[in-house]
C-alpha cells in the first residue's frame, strides 16, 4: 500500500482517494490511513532530523486523519442485492459499517466520504434507471437507521455519505440525479428533522456512464454514447463524472483511449456553450414532468420495500433481486429483437466495421495490462516473508482482534491497531471465524 501512494501527499489539499472497494474495504481502508499517517511522521523526522515523540504522535495521527481525503465505497447492501460479493454475513457486514461510522466520528475524520452508496452496480446487474434509483435511496436510509440505532448522530456522520449512479441512454437518466437529490432532502427535513440546505441533507453523487451499454461491435461508437452520457450528467449537476473509455467493452482502456474520455469532459466545459449557464434545463416542460413521473415511480418502489418489511424484509423475499433480473432479462430481450434500436449493433451493421472490431478485439486483449505467473509468486513471497517476519506479533494481534469481535467492541478500531502486523487474510480469517461467512442462495 505505501509503495502504491509513493510520491503522493495522501493530506494534501489537492490529493483525493477513491477506495473502490466492497467486501473486504475495511482492511484496505485501514491500510490506507496506516499508510497516510506513517507517511506523515516520515515527513516529521525529514522536517524535524528526529523521531516523534509519543505526544507528538498523537498529534500526528490525529492531524492526519482529519485532513486524508476521499472515498471508500464500503456499501454491502449493494453487494447482496447487485453482485452478491460479500466477505462477512450480511448483518455483521452491516455492523463493520457502523464500526467504521462510529470511528470516524470519534476520530474526527469529516473530509473522507465513509461509504459511497452505489446504485452504479444494481443497474449494471439489469435493473432500470427507477429501480436503481430506488433501491439505492432505500439502501441509504437504511444505513441512516442503523447508525442511529448504533447511537450516532445524523448531523455527525450523513456528511460522510456519497452516492454513487449509472447514466444509460434512456431519458430516465437526464433526471436521475435531480429525482434523487429532492427525494432525499425532502426525506431529511420532514422525517429527520435537518435544514433543507444543510451539509447533511445534500446528496452529493458521482455519475458513471453506463457500462452495459457498450459494445464490442463498432466500437468507436461507444465514443458517442459516452459523450451524450457525461452530458446527461454535466445537465444535472453531478459532483463528479466517470466518462468511459470506448475500449472499456474489451477491458483495461489503454493510455490513447483513457485520453479521449478525458477530452469529452474538456471540451464540455471548456467549450460547449450551453453549460455556461448554471441550469441550462431549467423550466423545461419535458424535464420538469419527467422529474416528478420519475419520482412518483421511485416511491411506489420504496412503498413496495416497506410493505415487505424495508430494505432487510425485502431482501429475505428476493424482492430486489427478482426486480433487477426481470429488468435485466427484458433488457437483454429487447436488445436481441432490435426492439431497443443499438447502431452498429443490432441496426445499421457495418460486417466490414464489425470484423474490423474483432480484429482490434484480439489486438487489444494482447496489450491489456495482466499478471503473470512471475508476478503472482512475487505477492505470494512477499506475503509469505511479512506473516513470518510479524509472526510474533500478529499471533497476539489476532487473538485481540478475535476477542473484540466476540465481545461486540469496535472491530475496526481494532483493524487500525493490527493492520501494520497482519495480513488482510489474517484478519479475513478471524472475522470468518466469528463473524460469519457469507453464503449465496441460489
């Protein structure tokens, strides 16, 4: 982990992790900050010609955990309704959440997001832009529930969520954001209680173009599809933009590709004149009707989740995952029949542009960037020498570890502590152990 952050000032102002991470994020979040804060007290002895002292510290940890930047997705409620990866159990999964919340406060960590609420994933797994905006409502409210219920404060810990869609081609998505954003303040001020403007009660989301819909066939249309998507997205205001690479259809995006993303965001705001305008739609009658059609949709979905007991009643019904394959299947239906018109794909096919496709296809997957035998052994060894060499003290690590998960203490505060002494499946083992594994039902 340090050697990946080299050269980067994890506090600096200008320095802002993504931690795109799921199932096992606590180890590698905690990995991370361990890593910002010793690179902090080398920074020290550079400046000072000497180690910290205890107090110094101190100070040094805390300093640096106020002022670390980023995100951490972290959201397991997405893992078992969209991609069915979790590590943990879902109930301990969902407490290693609250852990984490519980840290952060405690710790005065406001700058880092603690956990980026995805509906990115339940969409790509089949479901609509409706479906996907109201599961991942629902999940957040959820979590805001469990928190509480931990006895954290709302105000203390909701500036910490982001949130996190997909941008498809159906016009749903122009609204999405705007849809989830009134949904959400109107729920933190009528049921919470928090000002409508406050930090807490902002939904701040970072906006991916659709994966799903990219195509290995003409692929140099995929280019088109990603501009029009960013620019859904550049309408609504999102916070952060994912523009897709035309080759992502095959894999890793090569440096030329990666290049060409970045321009449509570019030239969309350096250029395109319309943005200039702070809200270049608003008080137009089609968006406006779509918004509120949009949202109507949304809460009949969550009235449905509540009917079956919230988000856990309804996951036990497979209430989420039967409405993401439906729409999956009625996708994937459509896009066979042409009834959903895809150029290049299943309407206007070039066979010449097609097999050229093919051919770049095979080229690429040769210079798609991969692990090979040599490379694996090399982390293996590696891990191998770091369990032997903190042998000592990872086997007392790990017995405290194993004794705070039983006694229901803060497991994450404990991962900090170990984390420089113990693999990431060192701890995953004990956390099996006592936690739980997670099972997938057919």
């Amino acid at each position: 982990m340090e050697r990946l952050y080299e050269g980067f000032d994890l506090c600096s102002p200008n320095t802002s992790v993504s931690l795109t991470i799921n199932g096992n994020y606590w180890g590698i979040l905690a990995m991370f900050l361990q890593t910002a804060i010793r690179q902090q007290r080398k920074l020290f002895i550079e400046q000072e010609g000497r180690e910290p002292n205890k107090e110094e510290m101190v100070e040094i940890k805390a300093r640096t955990l106020r002022e670390a930047r980023g995100s951490v997705q972290a959201d397991q409620l997405k893992e078992n309704q969209a991609q069915r990866t979790l590590i943990l159990n879902l109930n301990n999964s969902l407490r290693m959440m609250s852990d984490v919340a519980e840290y952060f406060i405690e710790n005065d960590i406001r700058r880092f997001n603690t956990i980026s609420i995805s509906g990115y994933h339940i969409d790509e797994a089949g479901s609509n832009a409706i479906t996907q905006a109201a599961l991942t409502l629902s999940n957040g409210l959820t979590y805001l529930e469990i928190f509480k219920q931990r006895g954290l404060d709302p105000e203390a810990f909701l500036h910490n969520f982001s949130w996190f869609f997909s941008n498809g081609m159906s016009p749903s998505y122009a609204v999405i954001g705007r849809a989830c954003r009134r949904i959400w303040a109107i729920a933190m001020r009528d049921v919470y209680g928090l000002e409508a403007n406050s930090k807490s009660s902002r939904l701040r989301y970072h906006i991916q173009g659709s994966g799903r819909s990219l195509h290995a066939m003409d692929m140099g249309f995929n280019s088109h599809r990603s501009l029009l998507q960013t620019l859904y997205a550049e309408m609504s205001h999102a916070n952060s933009i994912h523009t897709n690479a035309f080759d992502e259809a095959f894999g890793t995006p090569t440096e030329e590709s990666v290049r060409d993303a970045q321009a449509i965001q570019l030239i969309l705001n350096l250029e395109y004149g319309l943005l200039a305008s702070e809200n270049p739609l608003q008080g137009s009658f089609f968006i406006d009707q779509l918004t509120d059609a949009f949202e109507e949709q949304v809460l009949q979905v969550m009235d449905e989740m509540s009917a079956r007991g919230g988000v856990l009643g309804a996951i036990e019904t497979g209430y989420q995952r039967g409405r993401i394959q439906d729409e999956g299947m009625l996708y994937e239906s459509r896009k066979h029949s042409g009834e959903m018109p895809i150029v290049g794909v299943n309407t206007f096919i070039d066979e010449d542009a097609s097999k050229l496709s093919a051919e770049a296809a095979d080229e690429f997957d040769v210079a798609v960037t991969r692990s090979d035998d040599e490379e694996r052994q090399m982390v293996v060894d590696r891990n191998r020498a770091f369990i032997k060499a903190h042998a000592a003290e990872s086997a007392e690590c790990l017995d405290r570890l194993r004794q705070v998960a039983e006694d229901g203490g803060n497991m994450f505060e404990c991962i900090m502590d170990i984390v420089e002494h113990c693999t990431l499946g060192q701890i995953t083992e004990v956390l099996f152990e006592t936690q739980g594994r997670f099972r997938r039902d057919l």
